[in-house]
C-alpha cells in the first residue's frame, strides 16, 4: 500500500498491526486487511476490548468519495493491493481508522461513491471459520503470495505467530517484492521477540519501495525499542513525516523525534 494519501477523510493505524475479507455490493468491493478477514463476510475477532486500528481496501478507488467504519471517518491511501475478486490491476484505495471493538463486535463498512449513493458492507467475528476459509483458498490456489498473505495474517491476528511467519515467508518466495507481506512478516517477528530478524525485513521494505510510509515507521520503532540507535530512529520518523505528515500519529512521531533528539 502507498504512502500517498487522500486529503480531506480520516484516521491511521496503530503501529505494530499489520495485514483481508472481501463482502460483496453491487459497484464497490471492501477487503478487511487487519483485522484479517475472508471473502465471507467474516474476520478474526479480538479476545477483548481494544481500541483498534482497523484498514483495508476498497475498490474501484476513483469512485470513491468517502469510507465510514462503525459511523467513524477512514483515513483514504493510495494503495497496490486488490479487493477479493478485483482484477489484480484495478484502482483501490487503502481506509484507516480507529474504533472500539470487542469479542463480539461487529464491523460496519460504508462506502460513500463520487455520486454521494452509499453502500453498506457488514463484517462479523468468527476467527476459527476464518482461517479455515482461507487455507481453503490456499489449496484452490497454492500459487498465489496474496492467498497466503491473508492467511499469515489470519494466523497473526490470531496470535499464532509462529505459524504466520511461515505463511508470510511462503508469499515471499511467490512475490519477493510485495512490500506488505515483507512488513506484516516484520510485524509478526517483533511480537516472537526477533527484532534483529524484523530490522532485516523492514529494511528490505523501505529498499523495495521507499515511499511506503508504514515500513518507515516500523524500522523507526525497531531502532527505538531494540537497538537503540536513536539517530536511525529520528530518520526513519523524519522519512515517515514525509510520507504521512497529516496522519492522526504524526503528533506522536513527532514527540518521538523531539525526546530522541
């Protein structure tokens, strides 16, 4: 996904949550990327209540005004990824946003088009069902990195980060270059306690496509927690600042580069 954004709707998301379920409506197509979600409607919960930073895609993104979820502003992206069912070239959009959800919550998708019409899309937990489907999808196309993307990142939203990893790996060796498999395997690495593996990974990243804003920031992170080296650090922020200037922790990784400098 893009760094560029959209001015004028929104929110972003939570830094060490990463990467996707599509719901149909006529016209647009939405796919859930984190909290991960099938193609059936559903996504993988959270055991708790948290304050979430949800994202996913829309697509065709040129008919897009704006994204509302569970009635808050999204936060719209430029993005390279393709809803469940679009055509792997077709324009989308990335939508960020911040809401409270709990075991049972649901999510609620409004997607406002260009010609002010809105359409509906509605996502409900049930995290088991989710990965089942997804390794379905995996068996129906054992060639495609994106299938086993979902799937790694089902796996991760489930806290199964072991086996994440190998899914996220396993998309790599499909698609070396897809920079949001490589972030999400970085994501997953840091929470297995492997930030020297996670540095190698967002490295990568930021190589690859070096205006993809969120790898910055994630390679910023692990030079603040880990290594410390605080001068890496102030330049990975300063890099994401560029990127993202008006997202809604761009205040907070600016407080971040005044208490590192």
């Amino acid at each position: 996904m893009r760094a560029a954004a959209i001015r004028g709707v929104g929110v972003l998301p939570a830094v060490w949550l990463g990467f996707a379920a599509t719901t149909w409506a006529q016209g647009f197509q939405v796919e859930l990327v984190h909290p991960q979600s099938d193609d059936q409607g559903r996504y993988v919960g959270f055991s708790q209540l948290t304050n979430a930073t949800l994202f996913g895609v829309v697509a065709p993104g040129a008919a897009v005004k704006a994204v509302m979820v569970n009635d808050r502003p999204a936060q719209l992206f430029a993005s390279t990824l393709a809803p469940f069912g679009a055509e792997v070239d077709a324009p989308s959009l990335e939508f960020r946003v911040t809401v409270e959800l709990g075991p049972k919550g649901k999510i609620s998708v409004a997607v406002q088009g260009q010609d002010g019409a809105t359409q509906r899309f509605a996502l409900e937990p049930a995290g088991g069902a989710v990965i089942d489907r997804l390794r379905e999808r995996v068996k129906q196309y054992p060639d495609a990195a994106r299938e086993r993307c979902r799937l790694g990142g089902a796996l991760r939203d489930a806290g199964r980060l072991e086996e994440a990893v190998d899914e996220f790996r396993g998309s790599l060796e499909r698609n070396m270059s897809c920079v949001n498999t490589r972030v999400s395997l970085g994501i997953a690495l840091v929470g297995l306690g492997r930030p020297e593996e996670a540095l190698k990974e967002f490295s990568l990243a930021t190589d690859t496509m070096p205006d993809y804003a969120m790898a910055w920031l994630n390679l910023g992170l692990v030079h603040a927690r880990f290594t410390r080296n605080s001068a890496e650090a102030v330049r990975c922020f300063q890099r994401y600042l560029e990127l993202e200037p008006d997202s809604t922790i761009a205040d907070k990784v600016r407080r971040y580069i005044s208490a590192y400098k």
